[in-house]
C-alpha cells in the first residue's frame, strides 16, 4: 500500500507541468495560432521563478515571477506573429531558442545553489484518506491549480460565449472579423494566456519537481505538451489523460527497472510515448470528431483588410 | 532542435571568440558538450580553463564554445577555433573524436587534446580519467551506511565508462559486504533533472538507502535530502544540494593536466600521449568526507591511497561476472583493453545490462 501511494504522488509530479504547458497551448491553437516556443516560455518561467523566489525567498513571488516571464516572452510572440504577420512555425521556433538562451544568461549567477522548495498545501480531512489521500489532497497549490483550471477552460471554451468567440475566431476568422469580433485581440489574449501557463509549467519544474536552476532544465517537456494538444484533439478532458497517462507510464517503467524486470531499458524509456500515443489516437480515432475540434485557421496568418 | 541552438550559439561565440586576438599570447581553444552552467561535465572542464588563466596570466588567453553538439556542427566548431589562431584547443566530450581528428589533419601546426576518445595522431592527445577509482571508494563507504543492503543506482546509458561505475561500484561494496545489493534504473539521457529525480523517488520507494548516480544533475541528491537517505554528488562537488545527504562525491578535476599541457606547450615540449588519470595524477578528487563516523571516513581515504599508491586495484581477480562465469582469476588485474570495452555486469547487479 505505501509504495502504491509513493507511486501516485510521484505520478502527480510528473505530469502537472505538462498538463499546464499543454492547456495554455490548447487555447492558443483554439484562437488559431500554432505557437510551437511552449519550451522557450516554459524555460523563462523555470528561470525567473527560481531567481525572484530565491532573492525574495518567497516561492509566491517566484510563481508570479514565472507567470510573467512566460508571458513577456508571450506578448514577444504575438507581437512578432499577430502585429507584424510573421510566419508562426518561424517565429515560435525562435522564441524557443530564444528562450534557453537568455534564460541560460539570465540563470548564470544561480546555478549550483539550492532554491526554495514551494511547499504541499495539504487539505485538512481529505489528505488523511487512504491510498489517494495524498496523492491528491496533500499536493502543491500547483496542482489543485492545475486541475481547476482544467475545469475552468473545459467550462470557458465550450460553455461560455467569450469561449464560443475564441473558437469563432480560430475556426474562420475572416468571419469572426465581419461579425465584429477583433480577432487580433482575442487571438493576443489567448497567447498571453498560453504564456503564463507556460510560465507556470517552468515555475513548477524549477519550485516544486526540483528546486533548483539548470540551463535547458525543461528537457523537451515543452515539445511533450505540444504533442499532448494534438493528440488530445484540442479536448482540455483528453489532455487530462494524455498527461497523466504519460506521467504514469514514466513512472511506472523507471519502477519496472527497479524491481529488475528483464526489458530492455531503452524500450522501457519510449512506452511513455508510445503508450500515450496509442492511447490518444484509439480514443481520437473518430474521424469526423477530430476533423470537428481541429481549429481551421490554425497557423493561418490574419490581416484585416477594411 | 537542439541543433540548431548549438549552432547559433557556436556561431555567435566563434565570432566572438575571433575578435578578441592579441598576437603574442598563446591562445587555447575549449569546446563543450554542454552549457558550462550544467553544474557537471561541462563546468568542471571550465573550472580546468580557469585554472589555465589562473596559471599563467597574460602568457595566455583562452575561449571556448560551450553547447555544441556531437556531429557536424563539433567540425565546424572546432575548425573555426583553429583558424582563428588557437594554438591548442581540448575537444572534452567523446562524440568529438573525428571532427578533433579531421581539423587536426587540416591543422597540423596547432594540436589538440581530446577528452575521453581511443584515436590518437601526431598533433593529437587523448585523456580521461579512472572514475572508477572513486566508484570502488564509494562502494565501500556505501556497503558501511547502508540498513537495507540495497542502493540506487541511476545510470545514463549502457555505455562502458557507465557499466564500468556501476561494477566498481559493487566490487567495492561487496568487498566490505558481499551481500550488498544494487538496483539500477536507465534514464536514457546524461541531463534531465526532472527525470533524475523521478528515478531517486522510485529507487527510494523501492527500498534504496542510498542513491548515486552516473548523471549530470544534482536533483537526485537533492531528493535524497527530502527523503532523509544518503548520496553521493557527482562530477563537482553537490554538499550544497545535500547538505545532510551527501557522503562525498568524485569530482573530476582537470585543472592540473589542463595547467600541465599548456606548460608543455609554452616549453616546447608538448607530444602527442594518452593520459587516463585517476587518484594519482588528482584528475580523480574525492570531495570531503560529510555525515558519515570518523571509522568509516578512515576506511575510505585509505582505500584511496592504496588505490593511488597502486597496491589495490578496483578490478583485481576474482572476478565474476553476472552469468557466474569468471571474468579473471585471482591475483589478476583486468587489462585496459576490456576496462575500456566493458559490457558486462558482475555478480550481484540486480539489472540486466541493455544492449
């Protein structure tokens, strides 16, 4: 039983930051912009929130820090592909590269010093459940966070008209722009959005998963999220199971390697992705849903022409 | 992805790095694997650069590009750093070892030194270093600490250098107790601290009392801490990431070949060679010895010295391998050549080796 409880916690680590990189990255491909710099926003906000909570010594004012590192470098990106109608692909592809170097610059004077840890927030009652009462009710306020906001974004996008207006505008937003809607607007909303969800997946890997600063620390977990979007069918409920369906096969095959079972440690290191994979494709394979959620303008340019 | 980082951030240093020129001075060239900020591989080579400056003053002026990854980018690189008039340059992660050698050929006036690799030509050195040494060390002082009689072993990939760690490791756990276990977890990468920390956890979980690791980053140390189990810090020395956890840790050091080499070459003396250096040539350093009894601090640095004056030898028979077939008899010492090409584990590694 208490290696089953470890288990889950652990499970719960690993997969809260993709889950929160992947959700801000939802919205944004909803408005119709491909914002590939996931790891470059997820970076700044691992750097900035490890610095401010380190000097202040208060990981709050770190996680703010790191919410606004994602969406400075955020407002960056709009700028670039909203304002001035860069290519996206180009543009988010620098803003990662962009991102693990200034916040390899920015990190210099803080690597080799612990950090402050943000500390579990556990809920009084619930936590003491067995089995999954800490894993779940004895966590970060990260986590809780992350699970609210889940909600929140499944009940904004499909139930709320501000929602219905982001979708308008990432489905065809040559309409959306007749009807009266600012698409540039609505589309540089919901890239700030993905920015401080970004921010706080970084924040998360460099507070709470491992405090401390290295460079390049997010290790490709931005690129994971943006895979997770896509097979997920842009669905928040399916990102809930892409995530966690990743961050329990990680965990699982490094205790499989453990106990010593006799697989081949590389295949064991790929079954996460696979398993996410083949998971996502069987419960997206119907067709006509998955063409139904892809946003049509996704990646298109918009330029107004009055 | 990466790639193209490495190659941005290489093109912009190389620049940098050809601007600043004074005539008279000796110039030395660095290339890095990864960013010196890694607080491992990368920032111990750079800690050797500084000891060079250190060293010599205004005679020298070095650079070095960091983050350059192992491919053709490395040629490019390397190829740059030689014609902007590096009169040295040290090549320091393996995968450099035939762009070092083709440059090399292309530059026969400047010579090289490259970290880790077997090929060799006239203008060009190799060195490493017998990490193993401090791996047998910590085995033993493991073996002392340990309640469970298991350790977690996280490892990056089943090459050599790795699979040797681990079997000096146990070697010298075994030696002071041969029921020790160890369980070995493969993360498939040399730096994701995420995941180092993830495979700390399930090690602990799983009944290790104390974790080391043949991984860049401190996170499974720093895990450890949290868990209230032992470590050991690897590459530099991690006693701040673990201040109640660390044991001690093998710290690479190459400032005195580094300093060394470029004395050589300032005599005039410097010659193509092939170093691997451990306790001996202090390219091994063990960090100090912290939270352990003083008996068992004793045992480790007399291990060392015998191990530096050359009277024990990690790999001295018997030795058996995993299958229970011998490896070598008793009394002999395994040659460098199946050192070098390890793939195989000793008895009593609860893994089976990937291949």
């Amino acid at each position: 039983m208490e290696i089953l409880e470890a288990i889950l916690i652990t499970i719960v680590t690993a997969s809260t930051p993709l889950l929160l990189a992947a959700l801000g990255e939802l919205v944004v491909e909803r408005s119709g912009v491909l914002n590939l710099g996931v790891e470059g926003m997820m970076i700044m906000g691992a750097v900035c929130a490890f610095a401010v909570s380190l000097t202040t010594g208060n990981p709050y004012l770190g996680l703010v820090a790191g919410m606004l590192g994602g969406v400075v470098m955020s407002i960056l990106f709009g700028f670039l592909t909203l304002t001035l109608v860069s290519n996206q692909v180009a543009t988010g592809l620098a803003l990662t590269l962009l991102g693990l170097g200034l916040s390899g610059m920015v990190g210099e004077g803080f690597v080799g010093t612990p950090g402050v840890k943000l500390a579990p927030l556990p809920i009084p009652g619930l936590v003491e459940l067995p089995v999954i009462g800490r894993a779940l009710f004895g966590q970060d306020p990260l986590f809780y966070l992350s699970v609210v906001l889940t909600i929140g974004t499944t009940w904004f996008l499909f139930k709320s008209r501000a929602g219905l207006i982001v979708r308008a505008v990432g489905e065809n937003h040559g309409s959306a722009h007749a009807l009266g809607y600012s698409v540039i607007k609505v589309r540089y909303l919901a890239v700030m959005f993905g920015g401080l969800c970004a921010g706080l997946a970084g924040a998360y890997l460099s507070l709470v998963y491992t405090s401390l600063w290295i460079e390049n620390m997010t290790a490709g977990r931005g690129w994971i999220a943006l895979a997770l979007v896509v097979f997920a069918s842009w669905l928040p409920k399916r990102l809930i199971i892409g995530a966690y369906l990743f961050g329990t096969v990680s965990i699982l095959q490094f205790h499989a390697q453990g106990a010593g079972i006799g697989i081949p440690s590389q295949l064991l290191s790929a079954l996460p992705y696979l398993a996410t994979i083949l998971a996502l494709v069987f419960i997206s394979r119907n067709r006509a849903v998955a063409r139904a959620n892809t946003p049509a303008c996704l990646g298109l340019a918009f330029v107004p022409d009055r | 992805m990466r790639k193209l980082f490495a190659a941005a951030a290489a093109l912009a240093l190389g620049l940098a790095a050809g601007a600043a020129q004074a005539a008279d001075k000796v110039k030395i060239g660095f290339v890095y694997v990864g960013p010196i900020g890694d607080h491992g591989w990368s920032y111990q080579h750079d800690h050797g650069r500084l000891a060079i400056e250190k060293a010599f003053g205004d005679k020298v002026e070095t650079s070095y590009v960091e983050n350059v990854s192992e491919g053709p980018d490395a040629e490019r690189v390397i190829e740059k750093l030689a014609r902007s008039g590096n009169d040295l340059i040290f090549t320091t992660s393996f995968g450099f070892m035939n762009p070092t050698l083709k440059v090399a050929k292309r530059y026969p006036k400047v010579k090289f030194e490259h970290a880790t690799g077997y090929k060799r030509s006239k203008n060009v050195s190799t060195y490493a270093a017998r990490f193993y040494e401090g791996r047998y060390v910590i085995g033993q002082i493991a073996a002392k600490m340990s309640k469970t009689k298991t350790v977690g072993y996280i490892a990056s990939f089943p090459i050599p250098e790795v699979v040797r760690g681990i079997n000096a490791f146990l070697l010298g756990a075994q030696s002071i107790d041969p029921d020790m276990k160890i369980k070995v977890i493969w993360v498939n990468s040399w730096f994701d601290p995420g995941k180092e920390a993830d495979a700390a956890k399930a090690l602990i979980d799983q009944g290790a009392d104390i974790i080391t690791q043949h991984t860049d980053s401190p996170a499974a140390l720093q895990v450890a801490e949290e868990r209230g189990v032992f470590a050991f810090g690897q590459a530099s020395d991690m006693i701040k990431f673990g201040p109640k956890s660390q044991l001690t840790a093998i710290v690479d050091d190459w400032s005195e070949y580094y300093v060394n080499r470029v004395q050589a070459l300032l005599d005039g003396k410097w010659e193509s060679t092939d170093t691997w250096g451990g306790f001996a040539e202090k390219m091994v350093v063990m960090a100090p010895y912290t939270n352990i009894p003083a008996d068992v601090a004793d045992m480790a640095k007399k291990t060392a010295a015998a191990i530096e004056s050359g009277e024990l030898h990690p790999f001295k028979g018997p030795i058996f391998k995993q299958d229970g077939s011998q490896a070598i008899k008793e009394g002999e010492i395994l040659d460098a050549g199946t050192l070098l090409g390890m793939n195989w584990y000793v008895k009593g590694v609860d893994d089976k080796l990937p291949q």
